[in-house]
C-alpha cells in the first residue's frame, strides 16, 4: 500500500503550529541507564506536547526501545524523572519513594503501548480482547466498555472481526487489534515501538495509515519505527538518537532534507534510495 501522496503537508504544518503552546504530556529529565558496563542511555531529555507525533530515529541498539520502556517503568532508569501529564512515573511525588505495584498500574494505564509483537490474548475474541483492559484493570461497565470497544474496533477497520479469534487474523490485522487495545484504555500518550517492523510488507501501510490517521485526530504519540517516509510525512517532530544520547531533535523536513550532524546523515544515507540521495523526497519519477 503507497502511503506517499496521501497527506497535504499544510495539515501537518498546521498541527504542528497548534502544538507549540500546547501542554506537555511526557517530561523525561535527565534519563540515564546501564546495563552492566553498557551505558544504554545518556542524560536524556525530552518532551512531548500534547497532539504532538514525535517519531523517534537511530540505528539499531542505540537505545529506543529501552528509552520507551522507561517511561512506563517496565525498566527503571538509573538516574532522571519521567513525568507523563505533570504525574512523576516510578517514584511517589516529592520522595524518593518507591510506588507500589498498584501505584505503577495506575500510573502505566495513562500509558497506551504498541509492540511489534502484538501479545493478543489467544483464548479471547477480537472484541474482548480490546474490552479486557477496561473491565479488569479499570473496572468500568461491561456494557459501556463494549459498545466502545466495537467503535475502536470500526476505526481501525475491523468491524467484521470482532467476533474472530487472534489466530485468524492477519499480522496487519493483529497489530490494529492492538492499537484498538492500547486506545480503549484512554491513554494520555501513545507509544509504538516498531509496530511494523514484524510485517509482511504488504500489510504495512493498513497500519501506518491507523496510525496516521491518530496522528491526524489529535492524538499524543511517540513512534520507534524504520519507516522514514512515514516519519517524513506524519512526524510533527523528530528525534534523533545515537549509542544513546538525543543528537537531534527537528521539524521533519528539517530533519530529513538537512540533518545537522555527520551521525544523522549517516544513519539517512543507509535509507535513501538513489532517487531520494538526490535530495528529491516528493514521490515524483526520477528525472531521466
Ligand atoms: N534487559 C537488558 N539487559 C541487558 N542489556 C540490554 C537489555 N535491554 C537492552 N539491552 C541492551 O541495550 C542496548 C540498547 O538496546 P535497545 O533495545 O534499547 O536498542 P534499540 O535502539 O531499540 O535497537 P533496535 O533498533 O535494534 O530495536 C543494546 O546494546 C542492548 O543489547
Ligand atoms: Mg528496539
């Protein structure tokens, strides 16, 4: 599926003006982590505003996925604060406390997360696997939590698979199971990481066009992905990572048509294909 031409850019600009007096949703300070001898990550910082979609770049084992995973504590960092909508993640406000298990559950349901293995409940339908966060982790009417899950389930394309079993579907279908899934629980702020990256090809763009299509609606989100033209069109910002340090941070077209740094320009070179080595990232034939 071609996902090129499909976005006019003024939606993007004009999103991306309505962000800069927007609210932060996520706050990282400082985040460093260590795996042993291996410093994962340095002294990261960084925030994410409100309908913000900050598509998040660098080349593999610099750091992405564990930084993703330290906003919702599955790894806690060694030093830094991780503030997701002004609430501080891990550690009781104003202490050095740690927060209890059902603490950090309700801290992490702000949190809606997307993996590249999407960890359906095989034994559930389509529809209970998207209710069963709402009705076991939030207690909320089954009724109420139903009739919203069937409209995620629509959203996403998926309004004649509620009833399937996982093993049924598609890995295309799946994932989008999986947004529906991490969007029933009414996060604050989204985060994938490389949630295309197990697909086949083809299905690809099914998702990326959810995804887009979030990002569009206002939707706050953080995106761990290799699919540069997707973070060429859909990014309001993007974040450039490298052996674990923000190296750049940049509007899209800044960030892809003159990367500031020799890293950034490296790690681009291994996507460009001839046509876009020229500089030319339109979509248009190549000229002969
Ligand atoms: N639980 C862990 N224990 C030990 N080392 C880890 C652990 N998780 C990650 N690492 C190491 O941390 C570094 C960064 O890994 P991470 O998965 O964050 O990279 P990444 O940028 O997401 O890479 P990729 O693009 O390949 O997914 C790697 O050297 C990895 O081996
Ligand atoms: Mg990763």
């Amino acid at each position: 599926m071609n996902i090129s031409n499909d976005v006019p850019s003024a939606i993007i600009r004009a999103a991306v003006m309505e962000h800069a007096d927007a609210q932060p949703v996520l706050r990282l300070n400082g985040i460093s982590k260590s795996f042993g001898e291996n410093h994962v990550l340095r002294d990261v910082s960084l925030t994410v505003h409100k309908g913000e979609t900050v598509c998040l770049l660098g080349p593999s084992g610099c750091g992405k996925s564990t930084l993703l995973r330290c906003v919702n504590w599955l790894e806690v960092p060694d030093a830094g604060t991780v503030h997701v909508s002004s609430q501080r993640m891990g550690v009781r406000e104003g202490s050095s406390i740690k927060m209890s298990d059902a603490e950090l559950a309700r801290s992490r349901a702000r949190i809606g997360m997307v993996f590249q293995h999407f960890a359906l409940w095989p034994h559930l339908t389509v529809l209970q696997n998207v209710m069963e966060a709402p009705l076991h982790v939030l207690g909320r009417p089954r009724e109420e939590v139903r009739e919203e899950a069937r409209r995620l389930l629509e959203r996403v394309g998926l309004a004649g698979k509620m009833d399937a079993f996982p093993s049924r579907l598609s890995g295309g279908q799946k994932q989008r199971v999986g947004i529906a899934r991490a969007l029933a629980m009414k996060p604050d702020i989204l985060l994938f990481d490389e949630p295309t990256s197990a697909l086949d090809p083809m299905l690809v763009g099914e998702v990326l066009n959810v995804m887009r299509s979030l990002a569009q609606e206002g939707a706050t989100m953080v995106i761990v992905t290799h699919e540069m033209e997707f973070a060429r069109q859909v990014a309001s910002r993007v974040v450039f990572m490298d052996a674990g340090e923000v190296i750049e941070s940049a509007p899209p077209e800044r960030f892809f048509s003159a990367p500031q740094t020799p890293r950034a320009r490296q790690f681009l070179a291994r996507f460009r294909s001839p046509r876009e080595a020229l500089g030319d990232w339109s979509g248009a034939p190549m000229p002969a």
